[in-house]
C-alpha cells in the first residue's frame, strides 16, 4: 500500500528531530520509504504562541494496517519526546497519515485521508512535489 506521512516539527533541533523521526520509520517492521519531499519552513496553524515549523512529506509503502500504522507514528512520537499537553500546540514531532492508499477511513482517533490537508499549504506543496515527481509509464 502506498501512503503518505506528514512530519513536522518546531521545538529544539527541527532538522534532527525530522531526521530521527525518518531513522525510526526507516528502522521499523513492514515500512518502506519510497520518497521524501524537500523540508519547507512554515507559520504554525491555531494553538498557542509558537516558533515555524519545519515540514515535509514521506511516501512509504507498507503492509501495516492503517490502525497498526498510526500506532507505530505515535510510539515514534512518543520516542522522540512528544507531549500532548496543548491542542495545536509546539511538538518535537508530528507524524499523520495524509493518505492510505485509496481507502477512506473515518474513527474518531483516525481519519483518512487527512481532514485538513487541503486547507494546509505545508502539507500540499510537498505532497504535490513528490506526486510529481513519480516517473510515468506512457
């Protein structure tokens, strides 16, 4: 199954914490990284106060369910020190499934694709370049 991962950050080392977030996903069972889009700089969106973000798309290709997937985000999540203390606030790490496939989902912890995605040009301008970029077979 082909998915797509959001990932942003904007507390401490915003680079690093990317980097160890794609080191966990790499290193971890029935997930592939396929692609990486360019790490764009972008204004956080509602919440408190709080610094940019760094932002960038991963398409992946797994077996996990998107269940078991989302699971294995939030044990990164939780890995690299993420708290959720505030709603929309500043967080070492974010990792959402953008898109499963082709499948819809829609749990109360879990929708998919992701319900804001459109409205968030941090998500769609590197969800463009790596759709983009797919070669194409004529």
């Amino acid at each position: 199954m082909d998915v797509f991962i959001g990932v942003g950050s904007n507390l401490g080392d915003r680079l690093v914490n990317i980097q160890k977030a794609i080191d966990c996903l790499k290193a971890s069972v029935g997930i592939e990284i396929i692609k990486l889009s360019s790490i764009i700089v972008s204004d956080p969106q509602g919440g408190p106060p709080q610094d940019k973000y760094l932002n960038c798309v991963i398409k992946i290709k797994t077996y996990l369910s998107a269940r078991d997937l989302l699971n294995t985000l939030q044990t990164i999540e939780k890995k690299l020190g993420r708290k959720r203390l505030v709603e929309n606030g500043p967080r070492t790490i974010d990792l959402d499934i953008l898109l499963y496939g082709d499948d819809a989902v829609n749990e109360e912890d879990l929708v998919i694709p992701h319900p804001r995605m459109r409205q968030r040009e941090f998500v769609m301008g590197p969800l463009k370049e790596i759709l983009n970029s797919v070669e194409r077979i004529a």
